[in-house]
C-alpha cells in the first residue's frame, strides 16, 4: 500500500498522522509513505527528516516541488505516482486527518476491500466526531465523505485531472461506474479548526471550481466518459478472474 499526502507549515499535525497510522498498523513494513512538501517549506523538511530517523521499520520518502499552490497539488501527486509509487493500492491521506486508533486498518483496508470485493474506488473512513461539514457549510463548498483509496491500476486508467476538487471529481465517476465503497470499519476526524491553510485552500476551491463549471454539459459528459472506461476495466478483469 502507497500513502500519499501533502504537508506545508504545519509539522505537529503531519508527526501525529504518521506516528498514528504506523503505531496501528498491522505490518507497516508493507506501506510506504510518499510525503509532498514545498521548496520553501523548511519545518516540513526538517520534520520529515526526523520521522524517517525515528520510524526505521518505516518506509517513509518526501519530494520536494516548487510551491505553486494548492491548485497544483493534483499534478505534483501525479508525478510523484507515476514516477515513485510502488504499492498495489494507492490511499490518498492529508496531514490534517486522524484515524481512530484501530489495530490493523492496513489489513482490514487491503485484505477484505482491495483482494475481496476489488474495491475500484472506495472511502477508508468516515467522518465521525469531525468539523469536516461544519467547515464545509461555513466556506460554502462541497464536501466529500473522507479520504479515498484505488488501486493504482485504476489510477493508471483514469489519470489526474486539473480539478482542485479531484477527489470529488473521481467520486462521482467511481459512483457512476458503480464501484463505491464506504469502509464502515474504519472512521477519522478532518481536523479544520482554526487553519489558515485550509481556509485559504476552501477559498481557492470556490473560486477555481464553481458548481456551474464543475457540473457543466462538458466536465458531466467527461466524466460519464471516464466512468465507461473504468466500467469495461472491471468488466475485463472480471471476466478473467472467472476464466
């Protein structure tokens, strides 16, 4: 399993998140942690230093990109995934989102939902005891259930897209395809309280990524389009699964 996240100025919060996630794990040996920060970020880099001293059972790596801004995130996430990742599931994670502590989330997310049910697209967590609604209501933005996960295959097929919204944007294609799943066993908080980065990041959503151009004629039928696709993937891999 890949965990990918982004992290700017906000070293605390990103030492928790990983500290947590490898504390509960069941073989942490079998993920590895793909860290993106910015040039210009020296705590992060200093902190993602000291998590891969502390943590030696760990694989834990970080890229550097030129800061660009938030709207940039999805490429950078790209070019570290086609160039870096090397786990069969891709989990799209942030430095601002805590998992209730479960022994073996690894081995409950990839065993019974990415081998049993081929899980093209699904929610590890839910959101319980978060602020996640109440901070979307606030910026007037849509929300999405929590972080996601997909194999990288299906990453393969669909690509990034230049969407600050992109995890919404596959949601509604993984829905439309009819590969949706919730990991109910699971559940995290999205810590939003008091962060200017996330209220600056809720801003540029509103003004990049509006209702009337994230839901016009053209991006519906693209994304009708890519739902086709990931359809006739699973379709196939059905099918030699039964063969």
């Amino acid at each position: 399993m890949s965990i990918i996240l982004s992290s700017r100025d906000r070293p605390e919060k990103l030492r928790t998140v990983i500290k947590s996630l490898i504390q509960n794990s069941e073989n942490c040996r079998l993920i590895e942690f793909l860290i993106i920060i910015d040039d210009d970020d020296d705590v992060t880099k200093v902190e993602c230093d000291n998590l891969i001293s502390s943590h030696d059972k760990a694989n834990i790596r970080y890229f550097i990109f030129k800061r660009r801004g938030y709207e940039y995130l999805p490429q950078n996430q790209h070019e570290v995934i086609i160039r870096h990742l090397r786990g069969e599931l891709i989990l799209f994670w942030g430095d601002d989102i805590y998992m209730k502590p479960t022994i073996g989330w690894d081995s409950i997310l990839y065993e019974e939902y990415f081998k049993k049910n081929f899980g093209v697209y699904f929610i590890p967590c839910n959101h319980v005891r978060s602020n996640w609604k109440e901070f979307g209501i606030k910026n007037k933005i849509d929300t999405c259930t929590g972080p996601f996960a997909m194999p990288t295959d299906f990453y393969r097929k669909i690509g990034v897209c230049d969407h600050p919204a992109w995890d919404t944007w596959v949601e509604l294609i993984s829905q439309e395809a009819c590969c949706y799943y919730v990991v109910h066993e699971l559940s995290s908080n999205h810590d939003r309280s008091h962060d200017k980065l996330s209220e600056r990041s809720a801003r540029i959503r509103r003004e990049t990524n509006s209702k009337a151009v994230f839901h016009s004629e053209y991006n519906v039928k693209e994304r009708s389009r890519w739902a086709s696709v990931i359809k006739d993937h699973i379709h196939t891999l059905n099918k030699c699964n039964n063969e």
